[in-house]
C-alpha cells in the first residue's frame, strides 16, 4: 500500500471516529514521521524492528516530553494497528506516567467568598454556574440557551461538533441567578457570549477573567479554573453524596482520573479500627432523599428565618437525618404559618386566639407566637380563613404528628416513603 493511500485511510477513519482536527493533525503527523523514518515505499513491509530502531531514535540526543511521545505512540497504533490491522508492538515506544499532580480546591467559604468578590454580573453566574453544575469551561463555551430546561431541571451538554455527550442536573437553586443574568445580557445563541453577539464567550476570557478575580483575594493556593469543578466534586462527598454516585452523573470513566478524585475527596489515612469492632451493631441502609423541590422552594424565600430552616432541613435530608429534616421542615412551615397570621389585624387575631386558648398572651410580634401550641397555631389559622378545615386536619393529624413522633426520644425511625409524602404535603399545602 502506498504512503498517500495509506495516510488517506488514516484520515477517513478518525474522521468517521469524529476526532477532533487537532487529534487528527496530531495522529497524522506521528505517522508520517515514522513512515519517513522508516523510508519504505509499501507501508505494509513496515514492522516491528523498524518501530524498535525509530524508538530508539527519538531518544537519541534527549528524552522527548510526554507530551509529544504519547500523540505519536496512539497515532501508529490507529494507523498500523487499527486501521492495516497490524500487530506493532507499539510498547517499544515508552510513555512514562505523568506525574501526579495533587488538585487544588476551594472551601466552601472560600468559594463563598470567591464569588462575592466579582463584581461583574456575567462572570459571577458563569463561576457560579460552573460550580453548581460542575461543567468544565469547554462544556460552558459549547453550552446554548436551548440546551437548559429549566421545567424539567436538565441541561443537555454537547462535544465542539454539537453532538450530545451526557445530560445532567440543573439545580433549582441557581435558577433566579440565571434569570436575573438572562434578563440583563439577554444572549441570543448561547448561554454566555463574548462580545460579538451570537459567539460563545473563548476559554482565553474565562481564563483570565477568573485569574483577575482570583487575585483579588489572598488564597494560600495554585488555584485554577479546574479548581471550581474539583470543588463540586469534594463538596458534594461532604455533603454526603457517594463519590461513585457524583462521578456517573459526570460520566468520568478514566481510572486515573476517578483515582484522582479519590485522593482529592479522600487523602489517606492511617487508621486503628476494625470490622470486627462494629460487626454486632445494628446496620442502617442509607437512602437517598431528593431534595431537588426544596431547593427550588428555597431559591424563593426570601425571608432569611424562613430559609435558614428550609436549608438546616435540606442538608439533614441530604445526610439521612430524616427526623431531624422533618423538625426543620415542620419549623419552617410553622414559622410561614405565623407569618401568615400576622397579615391580618392584631385585634381579630387575638380574639380568635383566646376562643381557642383563654389563656393565651396577646400576639403583638412573631416571636410572641412561640407560647402557642402547634395545634393551638393550625386552628387558629383556620379560624382566620388562612387555611380550610381539611387542610388544618391534614397538617395536625399526618404532618403535625409526623413530627412529634421524630422530635421525642424512642425506637421510632420513619420509612423514607413516610417523610417523602409529609414533604409533598407540606409543599402542596403551604408552598
């Protein structure tokens, strides 16, 4: 086989294989660098012995980096092996192990902090953005409007050529953010563009916009743009999320790279523990509470009490709390309950009260409602036509009860069915 025919075959396969143009460039030019080394017209007489002396070769005066080596071993293994369907022993050609480099993150404050020190509106969603859906900068340049859904709470992430590579998550809680960046830049094809209208922002302007932000503040760290995502994966095994569960949402595969994320979430550590020191305690099945509605009720409130309970009962669902979940939701409903009350006139709120407690004190602010009953609360809200009858039953016989059985000490543990219908009801109900 001639050298053109067979450089042509070469092409046509990684184009069929949709290689990038860079990976095509790359694989090529190993191949014909090798084929000219070798200086034999029919590639087909090309074998092992010649690999062996062009390995040889490229070592000759100084080690090459391993970035050029390993291109060039992966480009004669397509060309020679996959596509003549030879047998080099394309091993003859060394690519040592890259040295691990350990990955930086952020904290959670520190992150935190990160974003409150951008200014610009565009450049703190997209950092926000990244970190909550833990896209790298490639899948946030490719990311178009119409790739979010914001209904069903998905986005659709594409490779350079459009094609879909994996859907994932949208988080409810970055929503508004993504409303209030919308409603000023208004982007026409994709989610964040650079400054000519319908072009995707460039990785050089997210590079240097975020090295810019970064300076700004005094991290101890070789933080890069990596970092963000490197987060979102740490964050999330801190919040309880198994690592296996995080990194199939992010179709990471690699077993270097999940080795990686193994370390990053979990360094090693010496221990001096045992199985056999836990073996006869009672084993718990850890289930996984969605918590994706809460969230989106979340991004919402406003009201800073209001959501510190929503968030307190968010996290303790996300850690398997579920009791402790339930107390901060039936918290928050009570407190939207008081709020409630308190829109109507102090006087017909009062009279109502003492029909139902005699003894109660006068309601003059919220924080007077906290030597009322919870029962007490529900029937009065009822009185002042807040609430129906069938729905002041609802609350105290299934949630209100729900929650005095998690809130005593006992044996009692509820079914992750049980909590999953005493959020729904609380939502449809008060949310």
């Amino acid at each position: 086989m001639t050298q053109e025919l067979f450089f042509h075959k070469v092409e046509s396969h990684l184009r069929n294989e949709n290689c990038s143009e860079s990976t095509i460039s790359l694989y090529l030019s190993g191949i014909k660098r090798f084929v000219e080394f070798c200086g034999k017209e029919d590639v087909m007489l090309i074998n092992s012995v010649d690999l062996a002396r062009f390995s040889k070769s490229l070592f000759k005066n100084k080690s090459p980096k391993n970035g050029t080596l390993r291109p060039l071993k992966y480009g004669i293994n397509c060309g020679f092996n996959v596509v003549l369907n030879n047998s080099l022993d394309v091993n003859l050609i060394p690519t040592p192990k890259p040295i691990r480099i350990q990955k930086e993150y952020f904290t959670k404050k520190e992150i935190a902090n990160f974003f409150l020190g951008i200014n610009n509106l565009k450049h703190k969603t997209l950092f926000q953005f990244m970190y909550a859906t833990g896209l790298d900068v490639n899948d946030i340049i490719n990311l178009k409007i119409t790739d979010i859904n914001s209904k069903k709470k998905i986005i659709t992430i594409r490779d350079n050529k459009t094609n879909v590579k994996r859907i994932t998550f949208l988080p409810a809680s970055i929503l508004k953010i993504l409303r209030d960046y919308y409603s000023v830049y208004k982007p026409k094809i994709y989610l964040f563009e650079g400054q000519t209208e319908g072009n995707p922002i460039s990785d050089r302007t997210i590079q240097h916009t975020f090295r810019i932000s970064l300076a700004k503040q005094n991290f101890n760290k070789k933080l890069t743009t990596r970092s963000i995502k490197n987060s979102y994966v740490k964050h999330l095994t801190e919040d309880g999320i198994p690592l296996t569960s995080i990194l199939e949402q992010l179709q990471i595969k690699n077993p270097e790279t999940v080795k990686l994320y193994n370390d990053l979430c979990f360094p090693p550590k010496k221990h001096n523990s045992s199985p056999f020191d836990t073996i006869f305690l009672e084993k718990q099945e850890f289930d996984f509470f969605d918590t994706t509605d809460l969230e989106y009720i979340l991004s919402k409130v406003t009201d800073q009490e209001e959501r510190d309970y929503l968030n307190e009962g968010i996290k303790c669902f996300k850690a398997n709390a579920l009791r402790a979940g339930v107390i901060f939701l039936w918290n928050a409903s009570i407190y939207k309950i008081q709020k409630m009350c308190l829109t109507q006139s102090l006087g017909f709120v009062n009279t109502e009260l003492k029909k139902i407690y005699p003894k109660a004190k006068d309601i003059k602010v919220i924080d007077d409602f906290g030597y009322i009953k919870d029962e007490y609360l529900l029937e009065l809200a009822c009185k002042l036509k807040l609430i129906d009858k069938t729905t002041k039953e609802e609350l105290k016989n299934t949630c209100l009860d729900l929650r005095n059985k998690c809130g005593h000490p006992g044996k009692y543990k509820p079914k992750g069915q049980k909590i999953k219908a005493f959020v729904e009801d609380i939502i449809e109900i008060l949310y």
